[in-house]
C-alpha cells in the first residue's frame, strides 16, 4: 500500500483548505462504499452499509487535513510573512521549503534573532518566494501553503511531511479495500477538516452521525529517540498503539479491551499507549451529544508536526489489520 | 426508604477512601449506587459512565415534569502507568496535582493485582541540596518486585493512587485524598434523603459525574443527555489558609458558598440565596469571572442553554491527597438544594427570565 | 444616535440587562420573533419575503457584552477588590473611573502616589490584584451596602466625536457590532429567514453564540465586530491587523475559525462589485462568536465583519464612522446575494 500512503501524504491540504486531498480521497474510495456526502464543515463522509439487523453506527475517522501556513503580510519587498495553521514548530522549518496551492514554493528563512540560543518565535520567520516586491509576488495574503517534503523509505520506514494524518487516511482507504465480509453495523468512514486546529471537522461530524462508537485512526509520538521529547513507552515498529488516555481523553475501557482483544486474536503485534499532550478527533466523537464510546488506534510516528514525519511501514499494514479485524467483528458495548 | 438516619460521616469515609481516578471510576460509582439506591426510583450509568439517579416529582407533566440536575462529580485525580523501567514505574497524572506533594507518598498501582507502592524520593544525602522541584517524569514507583515480577503484574495504562485513610482532624473536620468532589457526592445523597421525606413538584436528576478533572467531559455529555431545566454543580472552594488569597477563599465551617458570575443565573443565585436565609441556613458568597473549573461551566452551555448555579463546599488543600472539609458544610450544602427543590413548582421556570438584571443585586 | 446609547450603557459579561433593553425596546417591532434565553440572548427572526422553497436561514451575530470588572469583596478600610471580566490589559486600569452595579455607584481604581514608588517598581505593571477601586466608603460595611461582592462594573467613559469622521468610546467591542445588527433589522426584512441574534458573555469565551447557535441552526452566518486596530507608524514592515478609514475587515482566519474560503472570497467580491472599499483582517490574530458559532451542530460557514477599532478592550476605542456604514451596507450585500451554491466544499 506504499503507492496510496505516497499518493495520500504528498496531496495538499492544510487545515480549513483540504478541498484537493478530499478530492483524491473520494476518487479512491467511491467505488468501495455505498454512499458518499461532504458537509458543511467539510467532511467527507463515506457510509459502507452494514447487514444492518443491529442498527448499530461505527464512526471511523481520520483527519485529512495538515499543518500548514497562511500568508498573514507581504512586505514591500516580497517577503512574506504568515501565520501557523495548527501547530507549527519553527525550528522544524527554518531551512525548509513550503508549496502554495497555487504552485509557487517559497523557502522559509529567518531574521536574526536577539538570542541565538533561544528557539525562535513564529513570527521571526518569513518567506522567500523570489520576489522583489508587494506588486511581483505571486501569493497574497490569505493564500495558504503546506510543508514540502516528498515521501521516503529509510529502511523499513517511511518519511514524510503529512504522515499526521494522511497515514490514517491511507490505512481507512486499505480497510475498505479489505473488508471482505459485510460489518453487522452501518460503518461510516469520515475524513475529517480542521483536526489541527482544534478537532473541529469530528465535532460537527460526530454531531451530524451520531455514532454509536468511534474509533479514530491517527498518530502518536514516540519515546524510542535519543533524549525524546518526552518519554513514552511507544516505538516504532512495535506494532500500533492502542490509546489508553491522552489530553483529550480517556479511551473508553471497553473499547480499548475490543482493540485488545482482536489484536491478541489475530496475533498482530501492538502496543499500549498514554499520550502525555496531544489528542486526536476520539477526543471530539467521545463528547458528542449525549457521549459516544470511543478509542484511537494510533500509528507510532516519528517527529510529529516536522517535515519529515516517519513512520514504520510494517505498523502501518498492522493498523490497517487491526481496524479491519474490529470492523468485521464489531462488539458493542 | 431508609429508616434510620444517614451517617453522613460514615459515608464521606467510604466515599473518599473508595477509588475512581477520572475514566474509571467503577469502584466509587459502586459505593455512590448503593448511597443512591435507597432514594431514587431509576438509576442508570450513561455511555461516558455518569451515575444517574431519578428521583421523581409529584409535579404534573408525566415524562416531561420539570427537571433539576444536581451533578457533583466522583471522579478523583490520580496516577497513570507510561513506561516500566528496569522493574520501577514511570507514570504521569490524570488530573492535575502539584507535583511537589508526590515524593514520599504511598501508593496502590492497580496492575494484574493491587500492588503497594511508594513514590521514591532520593535522599537528600545524596541528592545534594536543590530549590529545584523534581518533574513528573523524573518521579517513579517503587514496588519492591523484581524487574521480572513487575513486568508481569503492570503494564502501561494502569491506574494508581494515592493511599490516605480518612482521618478526623476534629469533631467536624475531615481529611482524605477525594473530598473533590465525593463531599459534593455526600451533599446530594443528603438532599436525596431529605427530598424522601418532603414533598417536591419537580424530577431531580441526581448525578454523580465522570471525568471532571480531565475536562468536564461527564457532565458535557450528561447534561445533553438529560436535558434538564436547571442545573446545580456542586463543587469544592478555595478554603481560608496560607497562600490562598482572600479574594478567592471561602471559610471552613461558615456554610457553603454560592458563586455569582457569567456563568450563574442570577435568579438561580437569588433562589439559594433566599432559601438559605429562609432556612436559616449559613452560607457565603463566591465571586467568580467567567466560566468557572467546574461541571457548572458545562452545563451552562448545553444544548440551547441551561440556566445554572454552582454551590462550593470549603475544602482546604485541594488537589492533595490530605484534602480537608466540614461535616457541617457538607450537610448544610445537603439541606440547602432539598429547601431549594421542594420550592420549585410549576411557576419556576417563568421567573427564570433576564428583565431586571443591571448590574447587581437588588 | 444609537451607537451612542449602547456605548454608554453597562454591560459587562453576564451582566447586559441595560443593553438589552436598549435593543429590545428599538427592534421588538421590526421582528417576526424575539426570544431572551437562559443564557440572556436576545434571538430573534424575521420571515422570509416571497413563497417557494424552503429558504435560506442567515443568522448574524453581535455581542452585548463588553470587558470589565465584578467586585469580589470588600476590605476592612471600605477598598473594593476586583477580578477582570474578559481581557483588560493591566496596563490600562490604574486611575480610570468605574461604575458599579446596580446603583451604578461611582468610583475610581487607585494605586500607590507615584512619591511612593521606586524606580524599579515604576518599570511594572501593577497587577489588577494589587490595585483596589475607592468608592469612597468609610469601612467595609459602608462599601457593602453600596457594593456587594458579585456585582459588575465597567468604565464610566462617554461616547463623543474625535478627530475627523471618528468616533470614541467605551464598549465599541461590540456595540459597534450591536448597531450594525440593529441597522441591518431595519433594513429588512429580506427574501431570506433572517435571524439576528445579540449574544452575551461573549468576552468570557463565546459563552452565549454557542448555546444560540445550537437553537438557530443557521446555513451560514454573520458575525458582526469591530475588531483590534494598530494602524500607528511602527518601526518594522509588518503591516497591521486592520487599519482605520479602509472599510470592513473581512476575516480569513483567526484563533477560533478558519473561514469558509469561497464564503470570504464571495463578500470581496460583493464589496467590489458594490464599490465599497473592504480589507481582510491580518490571518492568525484574536476571535470571535464565529469560533462557537461555526462548529455548533452540524456546523455552519461563518463569517467576521469587522469594524476596526483603535484602543479595544480600554475605556475608549475609535471607530471611523465611514467603516461603520460601510460595515452594513457591505454585510446587507452579502446577505442578499449569498447562496448555498456558492459556499459549499
């Protein structure tokens, strides 16, 4: 499944503006599902149909949309300057490059800074897109930009900007092609806006849905580096993650025992996962209304919110077994 | 119906020494059911976990009778595993404590079995002195087992807590590691009791709510699930001590304390108020500026808006596990939102509107 | 003037009763519906014109509330303690006048004679616990009977004209908002279901705009603002967030929302096509009711149009009264034109 994972971390679409990748989406998953609708948030929502005797509506999601930038101010010169959509570190940036959806690419410098040893602030960097002036510079404020970074293997592993969440979008794509069985319950696979910014896409969506359960498909850190930004229990190459509690949430215990139970079932390797900071759209889908049952299973990931996100492929095809494995032996509480 | 009187002392032993840290709160929903039991027609757990007790009004209505939703929340804060370390555990917080209070603390680590703990603290001797606070992360468990021992009976996710018996610092002053919020508990079985003795018009939703400490997240969900006319959050204040700002403490002992705010109803303040002083009932006042840290923040935005009111309980030491109440105020809390309730009738609801509201009370 | 009257009137977050009865008793006639919810909301709805298919539903928001200050108690020599309401910037506190409560008692926030303070301390900000307001009161009982702790106040700042074409006064976050809102009323009604709605609290976290949402369901809405203004010189090329004199700001994105891109770009070009001049408001800066609004439900597109406003959140802004018109000939435009069809995904 390398080729969709590429197709799918390589597309554009930074929160708010995910209109290209949802395209790309759709055109890959309409012929797998019975009915297909975007809302108002933006959404993309795909209902496979279940046997239906149950009655019963899982919620699958998995954010499309990326952390990117919006140009805030062009100078009078051609710099431009822009705003974080989600959470941009900008140390990850300097040096780097970001692609506008128009086409143009720019590369991210940075004015001096008082204190060489401090980490600088967003608003010390600025872009260089070849201009000479306000009048000659292809982007305007508003126009928005994504990281530039094109798939690689490193060994086993893939790296990538967009692994957070593209690679969630790939393994739902993957679930649908290998779903052979019919699910007793309706399953709505939702490619969700705006998680970056606040998890706002599964807000109206979960509303809108109103599931029974919700599983979200996305990534969490590590602690298998050198000196980890914090340490954690989770490597790469162990297997998915099975959240247990992150800031967002506590996963719903029986839902977390579902995810352990087909795991240990199907012999797919895994591992268990507290998320000190961080949430994914579970957070959101477990809130909705009245409160949904809700779990994650995470894909452990290498320098989240970097260009070069890395992921390790083998997990991959294993989240992609576990999620098949719980949709077709749905349990419900 | 009970016959005897409830031992509320008893009951806030039991209630702050069962476990529930936020998520899994099974074992205190058990203790808080049977509390419950004897005063409600229908108990039922919601899909977040929230306990909620119905205890119906002889209002007209039927199903639709008018609602109050009184929520204090069982969840507790408490310690979670991340990583098993050469036989030693590594954990971080659900909730949120100061760190400073978990060196030297005993512990349960709810693992394969309920293993006794100690939160290590490394000598000063060799430490060296520091002003420095040890950080969460570099903090751990210590069970005694061999690596191998440990390795097989925790494992990631596993929940621990503090261990601290209830201990009586006096005649009304109680000390224990969940008094936030399982006073608040204490409170509504108290008015549950009374309200088994008194008429009341209205249906009264007691619930005992999950996940405060993580977010709101149980009374998020079971407010829209419950829908209820007005909402009462019963919650513990910043009770008078050292380092406590007088314009943020409430008194232990002096009665509980009703909050004025953005995030109150007026008129749901002006009801406590003046059933407080009709009953003779001490109580004080609790100014707060915007959506307050408790389950009132979220009920307030339910829906299309619920008017809500918020009654503190004094508690000293908040967020330790020597957590300090009043008997007293607890019981006062209890018999202020039965006054409260046998009070309401089939008229509230049109007093509950925003026409004379200017500035401040009348 | 109507603007005039909302900016003096008392308002803080959860405490708009003056103001909304100042908008009340001028548009209760001119609306189908006018409900005041639980959380002090004034939602009302104005009928479409013509017959036919179910017609678009437009909501358009402005909040009554404005930032101050609630008393929280009284100290032994009758000094009044208080909290903020909202984001005052403790610069800005320290000797200005307030009314408060009820009986909207005058008063002053004092600080330490300037002979008191060192040079060090002179470089601080005194924070707005280390400040008290005097009302004049003898002991702690004096200032209770006048001031109980709990009660709301605000500055005591009066609307006037400024400079050229300006205007100045408090509460302009968002009475401007609120005057628009009421024009737009009676420019109405429209061949769409209109229903405007004047929000509270929402400086305390866009409190009131998510419980309205939830009733209304809008397809799309409005927010009506005035928004933050610091077209001063400044030494860097790095533009400002709005300027003064250049017509509404139109959001992109803020704090709380990303707007709907072909919504944004739909009332720029209305703004075009009606010769009105307008501006997007710099991207990643401040928030508004829209952050609640367009989440709530099943979500709506949301868009802020902003007054600019010099000094917001002080006890007194400037507004220029040509971008006030502009405001509501601009937003009357986009209402009318606006389309599913031209917004969706």
């Amino acid at each position: 499944m390398k080729d969709i994972i590429k197709k799918m971390v390589e597309g554009f679409g930074p929160s708010g503006f995910e209109d290209s990748i949802r395209a790309a989406i759709r055109d890959e998953i309409q012929p797998l599902v019975d009915e297909i609708r975007v809302d108002a948030m933006g959404n993309l929502i795909a209902l496979k149909k279940g046997t239906g005797h149950d009655g019963k509506k899982i919620m699958v999601a998995a954010h499309m949309d990326e952390i990117g930038a919006m140009v805030s101010y062009v100078d009078k010169k051609g710099f431009v300057r822009f705003t974080n959509l989600g959470g941009v570190v900008p140390i990850f940036e300097v040096g780097g490059r970001m692609r506008f959806e128009n086409g143009t690419i720019g590369v991210i410098a940075m004015e001096k800074l008082e204190d060489p040893k401090k980490a600088p602030e967003l608003e010390k960097l600025y872009v260089d897109v070849g201009a000479t002036s306000r009048d000659d510079c292809p982007v305007n404020v508003g126009d928005v930009a994504c990281f530039l970074q094109p798939m690689v293997e490193l060994g086993p592993c893939l790296a990538s900007k967009a692994m957070d969440d593209r690679v969630g979008c790939a393994i739902m794509i993957q679930a649908l092609r290998d779903m052979k069985t019919k699910p007793a319950a309706d399953i709505y696979f939702v490619f969700t806006t705006q998680e970056e910014v606040g998890l706002r896409g599964a807000t109206t969506g979960a509303f809108g849905i109103n599931p029974d359960v919700g599983i979200a498909i996305d990534v969490t850190g590590t602690g298998d580096t050198p000196e980890p930004a914090r340490k954690m229990a989770v490597s790469i190459g162990a297997g998915p993650a099975i959240k247990i509690k992150d800031s967002g949430m506590v996963v719903t215990p029986w839902v977390k025992d579902w995810m352990i139970d087909v795991a240990t079932a199907q012999k797919i390797p895994f591992q268990l996962e507290v998320l000190v900071g961080g949430a994914t759209d579970a957070a959101a889908i477990q809130k909705s209304r009245a409160g949904v049952a809700a779990g994650c299973i995470s894909i452990p990931c290498r320098y989240i919110h970097s260009p070069s996100e890395t992921v390790s492929y083998a997990d991959v095809l294993n989240s992609v077994k576990l999620l098949v494995g719980m949709l077709e032996r749905p349990v419900f509480n | 119906m009970k016959d005897e009187p409830m031992d509320v002392k008893a009951l806030l032993k039991s209630l702050s020494e069962a476990c529930g840290v936020s998520g899994y709160e099974d074992e205190v929903r058990g203790v808080i059911r049977q509390a419950f039991e004897p005063y409600c027609d229908e108990i039922r757990v919601d899909t977040m976990g929230n306990l909620i007790g119905l205890k119906k009004g002889s209002g007209k209505g039927g199903a639709r009778r008018k609602r109050v939703m009184l929520a204090g929340h069982m969840d507790e804060i408490g310690l979670m595993v991340t990583e098993i370390d050469q036989g030693f555990i590594r954990f971080t917080q659900v909730g949120g404590y100061d760190t400073r209070v978990l060196p030297a603390q005993a512990v349960t680590v709810f693992g394969r079995e309920r293993l006794p703990g100690i939160i290590a603290s490394v000598p000063p001797h060799v430490s060296g002195s520091s002003d420095k606070s040890t950080p969460m992360d570099e903090l751990y468990v210590d069970v005694g087992l061999s690596e191998s021992q440990v390795n097989k009976l925790a494992r990631v996710g596993d929940l621990i807590t503090l261990d601290r018996p209830c201990v009586e610092l006096s005649d009304d002053l109680l000390c224990g590691k969940a008094f936030d919020d399982r006073a608040s508990v204490a409170a509504i079985v108290t008015c549950l009791e009374i309200l088994s003795q008194t008429a009341h018009e209205w249906d009264v939703y007691a619930v005992a709510t999950v996940q405060e400490e993580v977010g709101l997240r149980g009374a998020t969900t079971g407010a829209f699930g419950i829908a209820p006319d007005l909402g009462i959050a019963i919650d513990v204040g910043f009770g008078k001590q050292p380092g406590v700002k007088e314009k943020f403490a409430i008194i232990l002992g002096k009665g509980p304390a009703l909050a004025r705010g953005p995030n109150i109803h007026p008129k749901l303040f002006a009801g406590l108020k003046a059933t407080a002083e009709k009953f003779e009932i001490p109580y004080q006042v609790e100014v707060t500026s915007g959506g307050t840290g408790t389950d009132a923040n979220a009920i307030q935005l339910t829906r299309d808006g619920i008017p809500t009111g918020l009654i503190s309980i004094p508690e000293r030491n908040m967020h330790t596990p020597v957590e300090t109440i009043s008997i007293k105020d607890v019981e006062r809390t209890g018999r202020l939102l039965a006054c409260y309730i046998a009070g309401l009738d089939a008229d509230t609801m049109g007093q509950f509107v925003w026409d004379d509201d200017n500035g401040g009370e009348k | 003037m109507m603007l005039e009257k909302l900016s003096n009137a008392f308002g803080p977050s959860g405490c708009e009763g003056d103001v909304r009865r100042i908008v009340i008793s001028d548009i209760k006639s001119r609306v189908d519906e006018l409900t005041v919810d639980h959380l002090g909301n004034v939602i009302c709805r104005m009928k479409a014109t013509g017959r036919g298919k179910k017609p678009l539903r437009i909501m358009a928001a402005a909040h009554l509330d404005e930032v101050g200050m609630i008393i929280t108690h009284a100290d032994d020599d009758g000094f009044l303690h208080f909290d903020k309401i909202g984001g005052i910037d403790d610069r800005i506190l320290p000797a200005k006048g307030v009314v408060i409560g009820a009986g909207k008692v005058p008063g002053v926030i004092i600080a330490k004679p300037v002979h008191l303070t060192s040079a060090e301390e002179r470089g601080k900000v005194i924070s707005h616990d280390d400040l008290v307001i005097d009302i004049g009161a003898a002991n702690k009982d004096a200032a209770v009977k006048k001031c109980a702790p709990g009660d709301y106040a605000t500055f005591d700042t009066r609307f006037r004209r400024f400079g050229r074409g300006l205007v100045a006064g408090k509460a302009f976050d968002d009475r401007v908002g609120c005057a628009v809102l009421i024009e737009l009323i009676k420019r109405g009604p429209y061949p769409f279901e209109f229903c405007p709605v004047f929000t509270t609290m929402e400086e305390v976290g866009l409190r009131g705009a998510k419980v309205a949402a939830f009733k209304v369901r809008p397809d799309i809405a409005l927010v009506l603002e005035s928004t933050i203004c610091e077209d001063s010189p400044k030494e860097k090329d790095r533009g400002s967030v709005t300027a003064i004199g250049k017509g509404p700001a139109l959001s992109l994105a803020d704090r709380g929302l990303i707007v709907n891109r072909k919504l944004v770009r739909f009332a720029a070009r209305r703004a075009a096509a009606l010769g009105v001049p307008c501006q997007f408001k710099q991207p990643g800066i401040g928030g508004t009711d829209g952050g609640a609004i367009h989440k709530e439900g099943e979500g709506a597109p949301t868009l802020p149009v902003s007054v600019p406003a010099r000094y917001i959140h002080s006890p007194m802004a400037v507004i220029s009264l040509r971008d006030f018109h502009h405001t509501i000939d601009l937003a009357e435009d986009v209402m009318r034109h606006v389309t599913l069809a031209d917004i969706q995904p």
